[in-house]
C-alpha cells in the first residue's frame, strides 16, 4: 500500500470513530432527556416564604 491509501484508511476509521462517539453521545442524551411535563416550576422565593406565614 502507498502512503496515500494509509491516509485514506485512516481518515475513513478516523470518520467511523466520530460518527460512533456522536451516536452513542445522541442515544445518551435521548436516555437523560427528561420530558417537559415531568419538570417542576420553580417557585419565587419571596412567594414561598409569604405561603408560610
């Protein structure tokens, strides 16, 4: 093999590799996504203190 289809070859695993990371990185993000309806509001401090007179 020339040195120029060792490149090749790399770059294509080079490739492979990233498009590998970002899919497990999209499948670990989908897997922590939490939905909106499961999110809590949060509460202004000022209101939760009046509510506890």
């Amino acid at each position: 093999m020339s040195s120029q289809d060792d490149n090749a070859l790399e770059d294509k695993g080079e490739a492979a590799e990233r498009e590998a990371a970002k899919q497990r990185l999209l499948a670990q993000a989908e897997a922590e996504r939490v939905p909106v309806d499961d999110t809590t509001r949060a509460v202004p401090d000022r209101r939760w203190r009046r509510d506890q007179r």
